[in-house]
C-alpha cells in the first residue's frame, strides 16, 4: 500500500485536532487555538515517525500512550489537576471510539485499510473521513452539553417540606439564581399548581403581578413553613406557576441559593410587582 507522507499528516492533524479539542470540552478546559495547532501538528508528526521506528509491542503501546498524554499536556491551559486528567481519559476514550468508527466505517464501504503499530493506514475518500469524523464530533458534542446540563440541575435539586394546615407534603426544590419575585420585601418561590391545590386550602395573603419577556400575569401568594435541608422557615412565601420540569415542583428563590450552587433556569428574567 503507497503512502503519501503530506496527505498522512493532513488526516491525522485533522483528526487530532477535533479530538483534543472535544476533549477540552469534556474536561471543560480553557481552548486556544494555539495550543490545539500546536498539539495537532505533533500529533501528526507523531503518526507520521511512528511507523518507521522499530519496537516492540510493549514499547509501541508505552510510546504511544505517552505520546497521547504529551498532546493533551500540550493542548491544555492552565487547568487544574482534575482537568488535566478529565482531558487525558477523555482523549484516549474518543481516540478508541473514533477509530473503532473509522474501523466500522471502511468495513462498511469496503475501504481498504491495514493497521501498522495501532495506527490506520487507509486509502479513503477525504469526505468520508471528514464526514464520519463531524458526525462523530457533533454526538459527542450533544452528549457532553446534555451531561453537564444534568449534572448542573441535580446539582441544584434540594429536599424541601412544606407545612400548612396540619398538612404536609416532601418534595423536590430546585435553587434558581434566576427567580428574584418578591411580595412585600420577603421573598417569593414557585410553586406548580398541582401542589398549590392540595397544601393550600386557605385564602392567599395578598396577589402579586409577574412579568415576562412573553407578557405578565397576576397570581395569588400563599405562606406556610419550609423545611430546607433541617432549616426553617416558618413564613415562607409562595405564588403558583409552573415549574418547567417533571423533576421537581418548586422553583425556589434567589435568596436560598446563597452559599449554593447557583443556577440559572426557569424563573430567570420574572420580575414582581407587589398587588397587596
């Protein structure tokens, strides 16, 4: 099989880039494009000198697998220990996942490939290997954005009781940066309408406007004891709307984030207007 060195390197600088870059985002480490440049063009050279050393196979792993943390070394900026090694698993996990890919891909449409030391050497078509590289990045790009976002509301979820009337009801408060309502100067949660219905039975204390960016609306306010994490609060204040989520039933306000995991969500954007 005839290889043209320049072309070798354009793939695999071309590939080494989208893969320590998604690696960065994994590890959601600082990206400069410097840097990337500057790690992909080794990675390349790396790829092309490879195949022209004598080794054995204990030794071409070891090589290889520091060559690996050598990019990422050099790719990341300034990160902190977790984010170095965030970035390392997540570059020799996409590395695996890519070549399997590539692998699966060649089989596919009967490319014709041979693997030298680990490393592919392929006579393919530029937009095949483009192609199934940029749907692979975009996978894994929605995957990483829809963790984060996940682990950021469960982060946010917090264990709340509320008391009113001899009743009492547990469940799933989520802190949101964003919820700023207030009656009177006190702060004011939501609480979804379902909820609302069974805990209050009681005439609200007063009714406040909201506003959005979609228009405003005026909803009654309910007070009744909170539970958070084993602190109280005997008058805490609650307008009905809707939560925006099945995970959990009220959005609390602004003033329970402090010292918490800050969040912007749901609420993000209400202001209030006091009604008496």
């Amino acid at each position: 099989m005839e290889v043209y060195w320049e072309y070798a390197f354009a793939e695999n600088f071309t590939l080494d880039l989208l893969l320590l870059y998604l690696c960065l985002k994994c590890a959601r480490g600082r990206i400069r494009l410097w840097r990337l440049l500057l790690s992909a063009a080794v990675g390349a050279g790396e790829a092309i000198a490879f195949p022209l050393l004598t080794l054995s196979v204990w030794a071409a792993y070891a090589v290889k697998l520091l060559g690996g943390v050598l990019l990422v070394l050099l790719a990341v900026s300034k990160g902190t220990k977790k984010t170095y090694f965030v970035a390392i698993c997540a570059f020799f996990g996409l590395t695996f996942a890519l070549g399997g890919l590539l692998v699966a891909v060649y089989s596919f449409f009967g490319v014709e490939y041979s693997a030298q030391s680990g490393y592919l050497v392929e006579k393919a078509p530029v937009g095949l290997i483009v192609g199934g590289a940029g749907l692979f990045a975009i996978a894994v790009l929605a995957s990483v954005k829809g963790f984060y976002r996940y682990r950021k509301v469960k982060s946010a979820l917090r264990e709340v009781k509320l008391f009113s009337g001899g009743r009492e009801l547990t469940l799933t408060g989520f802190l949101d940066s964003g919820n700023c309502l207030s009656f009177h100067g006190e702060p004011v949660s939501v609480l979804s309408p379902a909820v609302a219905l069974v805990l209050f039975h009681e005439e609200p204390v007063g009714r406040i406007r909201i506003g959005t960016v979609n228009g405003g609306r005026e909803a009654p306010v309910f007070a009744c004891s909170m539970e958070i994490g084993g602190k109280q609060f005997p008058h805490a204040l609650f307008t009905v709307g809707e939560t925006g989520s099945k995970e959990y039933h009220i959005i609390l306000h602004t003033s329970f984030v402090e010292g918490e995991h800050e969040a912007i969500r749901a609420a993000s954007g209400m202001v209030t207007q006091d009604k008496g």
